[in-house]
C-alpha cells in the first residue's frame, strides 16, 4: 500500500475516492493512469487508516439559513413589524401593512433602512425579532459547535446570507452566537443586500463580499447548505474551498463532483482547518 498524508479526522475503512486537478497530489492514486485528462474520476478504495480532506483558510463564509439554524415560520419578521408598526402610528395591522407597503417592500428588500421612515426604532426591532426568533428559529447544534471552534481557533467569520443584518442577528441570537449588541464570533454582521444590491443571487455577492473583507478567495473557506447559491456561486468567484452540511448522509464526508465537499456533520470542519500555505485549496 502507498503512504498517504493524514490529517486529523474521522476513522473510515471505505471511502469514496475522487480524482481532480486541485485536490493535493498526495490524494491522486495511480490508478488516474486510466484517465489522464483531469475529468472528476470515481474510485473506491479500501484504507485501514485515517485519512480525511484538508482545508487551508483563514477566513470563513457561512450561511444562515438551514447551515447554521432551521426557521419553521419565515414570516415571523413580517409579522414583528406589522405590529410595531401598528403600535407606534395607534392603528391596526391592516392598516399598518398597508402604510409599510408604502414605504418598502417587505417581501423584496431589507427593511432596517426604511425602520426611521415606519417610525420603529433598529434597537426596538432588533429586540423583538430576537424574542420572536426564540419561539421559531431551531439552531443546528454542529454549526453552532463548529462556529465557537473555529473562533477560537482564530479564524475570522462572517455571515453569506440572504438575510437582512436585523434577522441574521435575531438567528443567531437564538443559537447563542450573538445579542442585541451584535456577535463576539463573527468580525462583523451584515445582510445580503448590505454586500450586493441584489443580495446573493449570483457571484458578483461573493465578489462584494471579498472586497468588503480585504479577502482572497485561495484563502477563504465558505460553508452554506445551497449547491447553487453556496456552491456554485462561490465557485465562480474564485472560492474552490466549500464545505456543505448534508446531515442524513451516511459518510462522514463525501467529495462531489460539482466541488463541494458534503459533509454529516459541520463540527467536523474545525479538524480539517489548517492556516493558508503559499497556494491553498482542499488537499
């Protein structure tokens, strides 16, 4: 049998074995002979050892929605609004719905710059979606164990998501990672919209969103649920290293073709994190 590099992991005796150009030379076995034109190749193969991918990154891109919590109600900010609203102005929430309506778009566009104009105060908002939050939002305890891991393995977060910045914070706050003062875990909180005036509906998000953060894709892992939005996305611009959480699979981690790495569960990722070296990548 031919020595492997191993990197702290998971045991397995089976594993799925996948050949392509920028995974490490070490994970390339001699059986690519039989396809040498750099296409993905599927190969079984027998170990008796432990061997997991290695991930190189200072910096990681996370996801909120079904990454890092599950929400059973996605309205609950439509509905935490139409009542403050309703409260502040003394009218009812038809009423209130329909002032807001006037205003912006709920359905379409981050709310937070519009609050002044709805006569809602951020603080108050923020506050009452954290306490709306706590009663529909359900965390996924692997993120939240990955998230405290990797902070405290100095690697700098911050969120990749959908979600404006006052929702992304009430998520967050009721997996513990964060309060109405912000996250001690992430470098900075910020929505969708607040990275790309379209939030993350293409690459161009992931490319605002390496600019604002003075990052370099070779050196960023992203983390998120979607293969379009997470994956795909992120893979244009530049970010081959994408783990994603596919919590009913068997495998503790499995390489796809279409680049991601699918892991069980994401409290693995902090194990398979080593700082960037002078080319970085999955290996």
């Amino acid at each position: 049998m031919r020595n492997w590099d191993v990197w702290p992991g998971t045991p397995i005796t089976r594993i799925q074995f996948i050949q392509h150009p920028w995974l490490h030379p070490n994970f390339c076995d001699p059986l690519r002979s039989c396809s040498s034109n750099g296409n993905w190749q599927r190969l079984t193969c027998e170990f008796s050892m432990t061997t997991s991918p290695r991930l190189t990154a200072h910096t990681l891109l996370i996801d909120i929605d079904e990454t890092i919590t599950h929400t059973r109600d996605e309205v609950f900010p439509g509905r935490v609004l139409d009542r403050l609203v309703s409260e502040s102005h003394g009218i009812d929430v038809a009423a209130a719905r329909d002032h807001i309506r006037s205003v912006c778009d709920p359905e379409a566009e981050d709310v937070e710059p519009h609050l002044a104009a709805l006569g809602v105060m951020s603080e108050e908002y923020d506050r009452a979606l954290i306490d709306a939050a706590h009663q529909c939002v359900e965390p996924y305890a692997d993120a939240v164990t990955m998230i405290r891991q990797c902070h405290r393995q100095g690697l700098s977060l911050y969120p990749a998501t959908t979600n404006g910045r006052c929702v992304c914070l009430a998520k967050l706050a009721v997996a513990g990672l964060a309060d109405a003062s912000g996250s001690r875990y992430f470098v900075e909180l910020f929505g969708g919209e607040q990275v790309a005036p379209s939030g993350k509906s293409g690459p161009a998000f992931f490319d605002a969103l390496l600019q604002r953060i003075d990052a370099h894709p070779e050196d960023v892992v992203m983390v998120g649920d979607n293969p379009q939005a997470d994956l795909a996305f992120a893979r244009e611009a530049g970010i081959q290293q994408v783990v994603l959480p596919r919590r009913e699979q068997s495998d503790v981690w499995v390489m796809e073709p279409d680049g991601g790495l699918y892991v069980q569960s994401l409290a693995i990722v902090p194990q398979l994190l080593g700082p960037p070296p002078m080319s970085s990548g999955i290996s």
